[in-house]
C-alpha cells in the first residue's frame, strides 16, 4: 500500500511515516498541497493520503478538491490530519472528497483507529 504525508511540518511527516511504514505502507511526503499533486503525479497509484489542511502555496481543503476532481484519484483514502477543529471545516473538509478526519494533537493509536476505520489496515 501507497500513502501521501502532506504536511508543511518536516517533524510531523516524519512521525506519520513511521507509524505508517511499521503498518507497512510505502510513503512519500509533501509539504505543502501542490508539490502533493505534483507527487501523486509522479508515484501514480496512491492508497492512503494523510493531509493537514494549513499549509503554504496549497492548503489542504484545495488538495482535497483537486485530488477529487481527477478520477485517477477517485478511490484513494484521505484523512485530513489537522488542528482545524471547527465543525464547519470538518464538513467542508468531508464535503470535499475526505473520507476522516483526525485532530492534531493524536497518538499513534488514534491514527491507527482511524486507519482501521477506512479499511486501510
């Protein structure tokens, strides 16, 4: 399985990645929305996306709605991953195209609940 780790935090994709290569996921990072688009050109099939939502040059939100916007990216999994804990935005963000949401701070367990929620693990 493939997962994209967008995060303008150098510190947080390497976290994520860790727990994420322990489930055995392959990953690659972006830090900010465009250089994720820009990825999931280059790597083609992408299983899992992990996205926080405030971010340089491409936030989040308009990842998501990107990514859902080409049906090559249709069927994959996107959790944002964020401090953004307003209910709107939490609608916004699952109106968009993401399937989760999970609220920074988390531990490793959180995000493996929610992983085990979308069926990716």
């Amino acid at each position: 399985m493939n997962a994209l780790i967008v995060d303008d935090s150098r510190t947080l994709r390497k976290f994520l990645g860790k727990i994420l290569k322990e489930l055995g996921f392959n990953t690659v990072e972006a830090a900010d929305g465009q250089q994720a688009l820009n990825r999931l050109q280059e790597n083609g099939h992408v299983d899992l996306a992990l996205v926080d939502w405030n971010m340089p040059v491409m936030d989040g939100y308009e990842f998501v709605c990107n990514a859902r916007a080409n049906t090559k990216h249709q069927k994959m999994c996107i959790m944002m991953v964020t401090t953004e804990n307003e209910l709107e935005k939490v609608v916004k963000a699952l109106e968009a195209g993401a399937n989760e949401y999970l609220m920074k701070p988390f531990t490793k367990e959180d995000l493996k609940s929610k992983l085990t929620l979308l069926g990716v693990i």
